[in-house]
C-alpha cells in the first residue's frame, strides 16, 4: 500500500505541475487577450478556468497521499500550514504556500465580479510566484530529481513559462517601460537563483540530509 502512495504522490505532484504550466501559459494568452476564429477568447478563459481547478485538485490528491504515506511523517496541518512540517519543512512549506495561492487565485476568480476586476488583477499577479513557488517545491522535496524523466519535464516546464513570461514582457501595450524592465529583470533573477540553487543543492548526492529529512527517516533513492 504504502509503494502504491510513494507512486501516486510523485505521479500526481507531477502532473499539478503540467497542469499549472498549462494555466500560466493560458493566463498569459488571455492577458494579450489572444483568440481568433478558431480558438476564440472565450474558449481560452474557459480552458484556464478548468485546467486550474483540475490542478488544484491534483495538487489535493497530492497532498492527500504524502500524508496518508507513513514513510515521511506529514500531517494534515503541513499541507496548508507553511513551514510547520518536521520532514523537509522548507520545501514541502513552499508546497503548502504554492497550493494555499491557487486556492485563493481560484475562489477570487469565482467571485471577481464581487472584488472587482481591478482587485483581481492585482491577485492574479501572484499565479507567477505560484507556479516559481510549486516548481521549487517540486526540486526541494521530490525523490525524483535526478531522474531523467522528472528533469525533462521540470526542463520543459521551465523553457515554456520563460517563453511566454519574455513574450508578455515583451508584447506592446500601455505598460510603462519602467514596469516592462522591473518585471523582466525579476525574471532573470529568478532564472539564475533558481538554476544555481538547483546545480548547488538538489541535483547533488546528500540533499535529503540538508534539505531537513529526520535522521530516523531512510531515503531509498540516496538523497
């Protein structure tokens, strides 16, 4: 049972991801309000809708199963309560802060009539530190890191938000210069942290020790 957990909680962590590149890049389509005759505006906005929901429903069995897992000693609180885990309490924080934003990007979206559109916009700014939070989550914590399979994805991933980040941040508009340029050097920042936390940190052999793992707690996979 507990093997059939371990799988199910990398495979569905996994394919949140997917899903939540797929709704950044859905956002970004809406934002520069893209569509034509054959894929019209709200055909867009309604396969952002879904695929969020979908996500955040495979981010629920996710955590679901990681705590149902008696290998790591997760709890309940851990998946919604930032930084309070004893096993990786960074990393899998940086979960529960990952999947607590796309709650609250999804119930504002329900009721943005009643916030207001402005309001929302603001909001929805954070989707982009969502999916950065969910990806770091996804290297810190996950036993798969190495894995040639998981680091393609994580790589594809990867190139297809800075892909549709540099066009947003490119596209013209009304935006400011000042704004285009603040927003295109935090990508960059975040780019190079992310990949030199990444060489320095879990694609090395003992990140399970330095990422917070309890002594008591084996990790098969060598980390």
């Amino acid at each position: 049972m507990n093997g059939v957990l371990w799988y199910s909680t990398r495979a569905t962590g996994e394919v949140a991801l997917l899903f939540l590149t797929g709704v950044v890049v859905l956002g970004v389509l809406s934002a520069l309000r893209f569509g034509g005759r054959r894929v019209p505006r709200f055909v867009i906005a309604g396969m952002h809708r879904n695929l969020t929901l979908a996500g955040l429903g495979f981010l629920a069995v996710h955590a679901d199963t990681a705590i149902l897992d008696s290998y790591a000693p997760i709890e309940l609180a851990d998946a919604v309560v930032p930084f309070a885990s004893a096993y990786r309490p960074i990393w899998l924080g940086l979960g529960a802060v990952a999947f607590d934003t796309l709650l609250i990007l999804t119930v504002t979206s329900l009721l943005r009539t009643r916030i207001g559109v402005r309001r929302w916009r603001v909001l929805h700014w954070s989707a982009y530190a969502c999916w950065v939070t969910a990806f770091v989550h996804a290297l810190g914590t996950g036993s798969d890191v190495r894995v040639p399979v998981f680091l393609l994805l994580a790589g594809a991933c990867g190139a297809v938000v800075l892909a549709v980040v540099t066009w947003r941040i490119a596209a013209p508009g009304p935006r400011r210069r000042g704004l285009r340029a603040g927003a295109a050097l935090t990508a960059l920042i975040v780019l190079v942290f992310v990949i030199g936390w990444s060489a320095d940190g879990p694609l090395r052999p003992g990140w399970a020790k330095r990422a917070g793992t309890p002594a008591r707690t084996s990790d098969s996979a060598g980390r």
